[in-house]
C-alpha cells in the first residue's frame, strides 16, 4: 500500500469515527465511556495522519 493509499484509508476511517461519535453523543443509550473510546480512536487516527503528512512532505 502506498502512503498516498494509507492516508486516504485513514482519512476514510477518521470520517467514519466522526460519524459514529455524532451518533453515539445523540444517542441517550450510550455511556460516557463508549464515547471516550471513540474520542480515543478518532485522536489515534488523527495522528496517524498528520505524522504520515509530515513524513511525506
């Protein structure tokens, strides 16, 4: 997989946990510790990113 190819999956993946924290945070059946670890996971991919944007450039 290029890098090119990785930060567009990543990409993908941090909208799809942005979609999912909207969800969890309208919804009243989901605790506060689920919506951390959503947090947590989209903040991972974030720097994932970000450190394969510097690498690159």
């Amino acid at each position: 997989m290029t890098v090119q190819a990785h930060l567009e999956s990543l990409e993908k993946k941090h909208v799809a946990l942005e979609e999912e924290l909207h969800l969890a945070l309208t919804s009243p059946s989901i605790n506060d510790i689920t919506i951390a670890d959503i947090k947590r996971r989209k903040l991972r991919v974030k720097d994932e990113i970000q450190r394969l944007r510097s690498s690159v450039h």
